[in-house]
C-alpha cells in the first residue's frame, strides 16, 4: 500500500479499480441516468486529487450535458414519485455544488451559471443520515446530513457566483470590484448569522462542521485580500484589515483544532487544499505593520507540513504539494551572517532539506554555478528554495535548467545560452526546467519575476541570458525581512526596477499593456523609494517597492525589449559593480543620449509627465529649486538617484576608461543594445555613454 498515491502505476488497487471504474463509465456514455452522473462526480473528484484537474473538470462538463439532458436542473413539468424527485432534486444540487467548489478553486468560470431551479425537500427523513462511531462516544453520532447538506448548498451557490464573477474574463473595474466584494460579504454574513443549530459555532466539533466553517473564512480571505490588493482605499481601511486578518485567524484556529480532534491521517481533498491555502497564505501575506509572531509562524508551518506529509500517503495532490517544502534552500550571506531568518526557515523544514548553499557572488558567476551542481548532483533534489537578493535568485533558475539539461561543467552550461547568432555552441534540443523553485527575495531587481536568468562567464568576463521559461514557480513577498538588506543595495536595485519602468515606456516597441504596468510601477516605485531612505524601518513603504516590482516586471513582460541601459549593465557585473548600481551610473545618460539622437523625444516626455505628477517628485524639485520647465527625463532620475545618495559615476564604483573599450565590445552582444530605442551598433556609441558616465 506505499504506492497508493501513485495514480499512475498499474500495479496499485486504486489504477486498476479506476481503470475499471473509467471502463464501466464509458459504456454508459450517451445514455443519461441519475447513476451516469453522480458516478462521473466521483471521477471528477479523483483526478482532482491525482493533480489532474482539466480531466476532472471535463468529467463534470459531461455531467452537466447528461443532466441538461435529462431536465435535471429544473422542476418536473409531469408528476413523478417523491422517491425520484428527492433524487433528482439531490443530484442536481451536488453536482452544482461540486462544480462550483472545483471552479473555484481551479480559478475557473463555473460550468452552471445559476443554481438548479429543482427545489431541495426541507423533509428531512427524505435525505437519510450517517451514523458515525467515535471512541469516545457512547454511540453513533448522527451527521444530521439533511441540515448539512442543505446549509452546504446555499454556500456553495454564493462560492459559484464568486467564480462567475472573478474567473469568466469579465474586465472588472476597481469600483465595480469593490461593489460586487461588498455584496458577497454580505451575503456570506447573512448565509453564516442564520446556521441552524448543530453548526453553528459555538456548537462545531466534527469534521464535516469544522471544514464548513473553515471554507467560509476560506472564501473571506480570498474576497478581502482581493479588495486589498484591488483598491487604494482598501489599503488603509483598519475595517478590512481588521476583518481579514480575523477571517485568517480564525480559519487557522479551527486547522488547529480539527488536527487536534480529529487528526490528518484520514483521506480528505479539502483538507489538502486548505492546508495548501494556509501554507502559502502565512507565507506571501505577512501584516506589513504588525509582523505575525516568529514562533507562532514556524508553528504553522509545522501543522501544514504534518498535515501534507500525512494526507501525501492517501493523495497524490498532497504529495506535490508537500514536495514544494522540501528541497535546497539558497541563501544569501547576510542574511546566514546577520540575522536568524537562514536557521529559522531550516529548522522549521527540519529532515526535509536536502542541502543549503550560503551565498553567490555578485552577477552569478557560472564557475560558482557549477560548484553548486557538483554539490546537488548526488542528492536527487526536488524543490528549491531561495532566501536573498538577485544574484541568488539567478544562480537557483540557472542551476534546476542545467540539471534539466543534464549540464555539469562550464562549457557544458556554455551550450545554453543566448541564441545561434551570439552563442554558436548553443544546443538546439533545450529542455525546461521541472524542478520546483519558490524565492524569497530580499532585494528590488526583480529577477524572480522574470523568464529569463543572466551569469557570468568567467573567461571573457560577458554575462549571458539565459531565457527559456526558466522563472521561479513562487515568490514570497516579506517586508520586515528586506530590513536585513543592506540600504544601498535595497535602494539600488530599487533603481533597478525604476530602470524596468522606464525603458519600457522609452522603448519605440511600447504597448498600452506594458506603458499602464510600468507607469503603475514606476509611481510606487519612486515614491516607495524616497520614504526608504528617510526611514529605513518603514515597512509600509517597503511593501510599497515590492508591489511596484511587481508592476515593473509585468511590464517587462508584457513584450517590451528593454535598452542600452540593461545591456551595458550587463557588462559592468564582471567588475563588480552591482546590478541596482549600474541603473544608478547608467539610466539617465542614456535617457540623455537616445534625447541627442531624437530618438525616443515623445515616449521621454510622457515618462516626465508620470514623474511629474507625483508629490514626492514635485517637493523634491522644489528643495533643489529647480523648475519643472527647464529638467528632462535624465536630470529627473540624476536628481532621484542623487537623493538617494546612490553613486552617478563609473569612477565611483572603480571603472576607469581602459575598461571602456571591452566593455563596448561586450555590450554589442548583449540582445538588448540593438533594441534601443536608438539602435546601437558600433563600440563609439557605447563608449559616448560611457564617457558621459566616467566622472573624470
């Protein structure tokens, strides 16, 4: 019984009674019975608890079909025995119910837009019931399924609403986003102020009540962290904060205790999902203000590992998920230094890890990537897991594609990247990477929100990209940890991202997707920025930087190239000047030359109106007694990044001009110098903006 979850292995009872069970199904195709359809309901649950979702949901498609068929949904137009009604009436709502749920949480339209139009018999005698045996107890415990189940179908009719909603492609507006929120909460308070005794809560002890109330908070958390990351008023509203962060309390509070009472051992769907849910919940959604207790968090991590660990015996869902905490944790060497974070995160994964590499050096360089191979090879590593700032991130996305690709040495990761017309050792056969990888960053640069991954060669000292689909799986967002990030690279890369926004809206190949992203970003950005470096501790304004990040990178990614500010960059790493400082010397001396060039005249003006229109720049101009009318794009950046006491010159950082003509030559190979906005193509070029930068 130890490859039960392995679904896919003949050998196992549970492949060859769903074989069967498939076979006996299918033999029944095209004729449509009240039995047809509640069998193709379990089906649909059983390939959702293999990972197998679209075949699970293409189950429920066919039920639907069979239940139109057979006028299922709606009220027998002829008179029919009240034994065949309660059937219909039963089927018809668990199967909307179900198909609801399974939208739901695949974050899909519902199948069924309205709910059956068969009513469900308030005779309770008609639903029968299930006794239950518990130790403890001096007889069967009845499950009262006919509340049960009718309380369970009035939710789940406002959980297919909510999937309608959110998932059917309709573009919502903020304000309409909000009215509908407000709606569904009042709706869920009204369904939960009139629970019938017995589930009420102060009345809830059995599984079958505790996961109904779990997956009401459930469905609170999701429509309140909605709100919050939807609208700016919803950001300072203390009322939603407050209620989500209740709903996120008590949704844990009752995890806990049906552990308590009732353990993790039983095969349970929901149960994975939710744990799942709460996991990755405790992880990316930390109170910016009011950290959550260290203990208190790594207990939770605890419970939810516990919880997967045991369910990943019964299902093979549990299984993937659990793998997703166990694996390689990467880690910066400030954070392993400086602070606890490192031995925190290790002991709360405990014998789950597989090995732990402190540190890379800056613009990743490919011999150290391949020290970090030879130290994985042996251990059949499953999941990676970063804690630290860019360099860190690119070294983990390079390292899982090697071992995709079974690359083990530098020239062999020299086959992968780059294209034919740069690399003519590049492989044609490239594999995408298959392990996991969830980051942790502690910095701005944005990486672990990119396809894309950049090293160092350590013989021609050029960084490469590598770039096919090699993104990390999750990022995990935690302000209070970036205050262990040193305030000049945290503020630097800050400009590196400021760098994202801006050559994207400069660049001649901008589109209305990509200009409302990176305008988006470079507002919070810019102003997040400022408010770091007057107070460090602000973790608000931290919060603030990461989200405009986010924007940044969808910019990117909306199919953007960027400029001669990344390719040159790309050049200085191997002199060891970091990635956020290259942004600093570099983006407004080519925001100055592609001016000179006429370039890009209008795409800079629109990116100065954006600027301009921000308090935090306006005040600032007005310190340094400056006129709006007389400053372009550069001097706007030149005197942000002076502000924030970044350096402005090569020679702050020791580049001199013998540098200058390896690194023009090296920048012509980079793949975003020829997409400019003034295409680059000689080293005089290069080395013109370069001058503008020396600082001699």
């Amino acid at each position: 019984m130890s490859h039960w979850p392995q679904f896919w292995n003949p050998r196992t009872l549970g492949y060859q009674f769903l074989a069967e069970a498939r076979r006996l199904w299918e033999l029944e195709i095209g004729n449509a019975r009240l039995t047809t359809i509640q069998a193709a309901i379990v089906l649909s649950l059983v390939h959702d608890a293999n990972g197998s979702d679209e075949v699970g949901r293409s189950y429920l498609t066919q039920a639907v079909a069979a239940a139109h068929a057979m006028h299922l949904f709606s009220t027998p137009t002829k008179n029919s025995d009240d034994l065949e009604y309660y059937a219909r009436a039963f089927t018809a709502w668990a199967l909307f119910g179900l198909q609801a749920v399974h939208s739901f949480h695949v974050f899909r339209a519902p199948i069924l837009s309205m709910p059956p139009s068969i009513q469900l018999s308030t005779q309770d005698d008609c639903y029968g019931d299930f006794g239950l045996r518990y130790p403890s107890a001096k007889g069967p415990v009845s499950v009262n399924y006919a509340n049960t189940f009718r309380t369970l179908s009035e939710f789940r009719v406002i959980i297919n609403d909510v999937a309608a909603v959110f998932f059917s492609g309709f573009k919502n507006t903020p304000d309409t986003i909000v009215d509908r929120i407000k709606g569904f909460c009042i709706r869920l308070d009204s369904w939960y102020r009139s629970l019938s005794p017995g589930l009420k809560p102060t009345e809830i002890l059995f599984p079958w009540q505790l996961k109904l109330h779990m997956h009401y908070y459930n469905l609170i958390v999701c429509l309140l962290e909605t709100l919050r990351m939807t609208t700016a008023p919803a950001l300072v509203d203390d009322s939603v904060q407050k209620a989500l962060s209740d709903a996120k309390i008590k949704m844990e509070t009752l995890l806990r205790l049906y552990y308590l009472r009732h353990g993790f051992g039983s095969y349970d769907i929901f149960i994975v999902i939710l744990l799942a849910f709460i996991g990755f919940m405790h992880a990316k959604t930390l109170d910016s203000s009011k950290m959550v207790d260290l203990e208190s968090r790594k207990s939770t991590v605890v419970l939810v590992v516990k919880g997967l660990g045991d369910q990943s015996n019964n299902c093979y869902l549990a299984r993937v998920v659990f793998r997703l905490l166990k694996g390689s944790i990467g880690t910066s060497r400030s954070l392993s230094k400086n602070t606890s974070y490192v031995e925190d995160l290790k002991s709360a994964l405990g014998d789950r890890i597989a090995d732990v590499h402190i540190g890379i050096s800056p613009h990743t360089p490919i011999l150290e990537i391949v020290d970090i191979l030879a130290e994985v090879k042996p251990l059949n590593i499953d999941c990676i897991v970063t804690l630290g700032a860019g360099s860190i991130t690119d070294g983990a996305k390079l390292v899982r594609f090697a071992i995709a690709n079974d690359t083990w040495t530098e020239e062999e990761v020299g086959t992968l990247w780059g294209g034919k017309s740069h690399n003519p050792h590049k492989r044609e056969d490239l594999h995408k990477p298959t392990i996991p990888l969830i980051c942790i960053p502690t910095s701005l640069s944005g990486g672990e929100y990119q396809a894309i991954a950049g090293a160092t060669d350590s013989k021609s000292k050029a960084k490469h990209t590598f770039e096919p689909n090699v993104d990390p799986d999750l990022v995990i967002q935690d302000p209070q940890l970036t205050t262990t990030t040193p305030q000049k690279i945290w503020l630097s890369t800050g400009i590196r991202s400021v760098d994202h926004c801006v050559e994207t809206l400069c660049s001649l190949q901008s589109n209305d997707d990509g200009d409302a992203w990176a305008a988006r970003g470079l507002e919070k950005l810019i102003s997040g920025l400022l408010r770091c470096k007057h107070d460090p501790q602000d973790l608000d304004a931290r919060h603030l930087c990461q989200t405009g990040v986010v924007e940044a990178m969808r910019a990117v990614s909306s199919g953007v190239p960027l400029g001669a500010s990344h390719a040159i960059g790309h050049q200085l790493g191997p002199l060891n000047v970091g990635h956020g400082e290259t942004s600093c010397i570099l983006l407004p001396a080519v925001c100055k030359f592609n001016a000179r060039k006429n370039a890009n005249n209008d795409h800079q003006k629109r990116t100065v109106d954006i600027l301009l229109k921000q308090d935090t720049v306006k005040s600032l101009l007005a310190e340094k007694k400056v006129s709006e009318e007389d400053v372009d794009l550069g001097d706007i950046l030149d005197l942000i990044i002076r502000e924030l006491e970044m350096p402005r010159t090569l020679k702050d950082v020791g580049v001199t001009s013998e540098h200058f003509p390896g690194l023009a030559e090296n920048s012509l190979n980079d793949i975003w110098i020829k997409t400019n906005a003034y295409a680059i193509t000689k080293t005089d070029e290069v080395i013109e903006i370069l001058e503008a930068v020396a600082g001699n």
